[in-house]
C-alpha cells in the first residue's frame, strides 16, 4: 500500500480548429481575404493564440458579424486585440460563447472523496472514471492530502490518519485474501462471477482509496469549477490541491480565457464571475 499526497493531473486534449474551413466559412459571409487569412492563421497554435480562443472568438464575432468593420451596417469598428476583445467578453458577462471549446484532464492518485464531489458539477462536464465493480481491489492505495495550509493540528492528524489508515487497509486486504482462497476466486473463469464479487468487495473499501478521473468541460464550465472548488477557505482541501495543477494549465493553454484569475493564499479568485 502507498499513501498518495498529491495528485496527478495531465492535459491529454483540447479543442482543434480547422484553418481552410474557418475561411472559406468567412469568405462565404462576405469578409475580405485579409480577414479570412487573419483569422485562420490564428487556427495554428504553434504560430498564434490557442485555436480554442480563436474559435471563441469566432462564435462571439458571428453574433454581432463583427469580423470586420462594414461587414454589418451597424459596425463601424471593431476590437482588433484579442485580449481586448476576450476581456470585453468576460466584463459583459456573455458566457454563452465559451462552451464552444472544451479541455480534457487526467486525474490519477486521487480519492473517492474527490470524484465524489467533482461529479457534482454537472453542466459543461463529462466524467469516466475506474470502476470498482469491474476493476478489483485485491490491493489498493490511499489518499491522504496535505495542505499548504496546515495548521499544527492538522499535521498531527495527518501523522494519525497515517497509522490508522495502515491498519485498516492491512486488515481489509489480509481479509480479502483469505475470503478468495475460501471462494476459489483464483479457478474462477466465469467474469459474471468475478464481477458480482468484486462488486461486493468494493463496499468494503473506505472513501479514500486512490482511483482516476477522466474529465472533459467547456471553458465556461471550467472557470465556474475553478472558482468553487479552488477555493481553500470552503472547498475540499483535495479538491483545491487538483484545481492548483488544473489552474495554472488552464492559464496557460486559454491566457485570455483566464486572464481574470489569480492565484491567492485563498485559492484561486476571480474578477468576473458566473460568466
């Protein structure tokens, strides 16, 4: 058994953009070539901003048909910045056009404790995670997080919990041992069998056993996690240990998207909310 502290999370995807369709798209609408040129080169990551910003973008700019000045009769300019213009975005509040870019997130050495509160946040979000009732737990790890915050009572709980947990998990996998030789579990070859008893091992198993998480949400369902459950007043501390590693990618991959967070003794804060 291994007692995890920190958890381990990898961006494995992120929404891509098509360059030759965004601007025969464009063209179609009337826009200039430059225009169209503008906008399709900024679908190439390794050359602008993120092609999930761009197609924000995109689908704000199509509301209003504000590629360019004169391509609507009622604009006659028209935000240049990227920056400028996401920033534009977040102040008036119009969300709606985030959910067009998604960000997947593997999440490995974490506890049911955490999946359990992370699927709470439905909207915008999908979720895969391990299967207890088909994965068995003949031996398991634990996670018991540690805040940065720790107060001296805490680390002693820590140091406690440490032991304790020890004990239990040592207990429940020399019980589960001894149960499978007492049911042959080893000759077993029907899988429906396997099944229907790992399905009843796994209520044995305490909350804070290590498992993964896939999960996959819109940009607008992102910022929305990242201030609840980043928040180290009132969230999960394991919760808020995920949303540190989830925060920092997320600044990086969309700038502009999370251009209004910062990163506080409090957790992470930002300047527009539920937009």
């Amino acid at each position: 058994m291994k007692i995890h502290r920190e958890p381990k999370v990898f961006m494995i995807a992120a929404t891509e953009v098509y360059q030759s369709a965004v601007f025969s798209w464009l063209e179609s609408l009337g826009a200039s070539q430059e225009t169209a040129t503008i906008f399709a080169k900024r679908c190439n990551s390794n050359e602008y901003d993120s092609p999930g910003e761009t197609l924000i973008e995109l689908g704000g700019r199509r509301c209003y048909k504000s590629f360019e000045p004169g391509l609507n009769a009622n604009v006659t300019k028209v935000r240049e910045d990227p920056l400028e213009y996401m920033r534009n975005v977040l102040k008036s509040g119009h969300g709606s056009i985030l959910e067009h870019t998604s960000v997947t997130f593997a999440i490995e050495n974490v506890s049911r404790v955490f999946t359990h509160e992370i699927v709470r946040n439905r909207a915008g979000m999908a979720f895969s995670q391990e299967s207890q009732r088909y994965v068995r737990l003949d031996d398991f790890d634990m996670v018991i997080p540690i805040s940065d915050h720790d107060n001296k009572s805490s680390s002693d709980f820590t140091k406690i919990s440490d032991k304790l947990v020890e004990k239990i998990v040592n207990f429940i996998q020399n019980e589960l041992a001894l149960s499978g030789e007492m049911l042959h579990l080893k000759e077993m070859t029907s899988f429906s069998d396997k099944k229907k008893l790992t399905s009843s091992i796994r209520r044995l198993i305490p909350n804070g056993v290590s498992t993964g998480i896939i999960i996959t949400g819109n940009l607008r369902a992102w910022r929305h996690v990242l201030e609840q459950r980043g928040n180290a007043i009132h969230a999960e501390i394991e919760c808020v240990n995920v949303m540190n590693q989830i925060g920092h990618m997320l600044l990086g991959k969309y700038p502009n998207i999370f251009d209004d967070f910062r990163q506080t003794d409090n957790g992470w804060e930002c300047q527009y909310h539920k937009v």
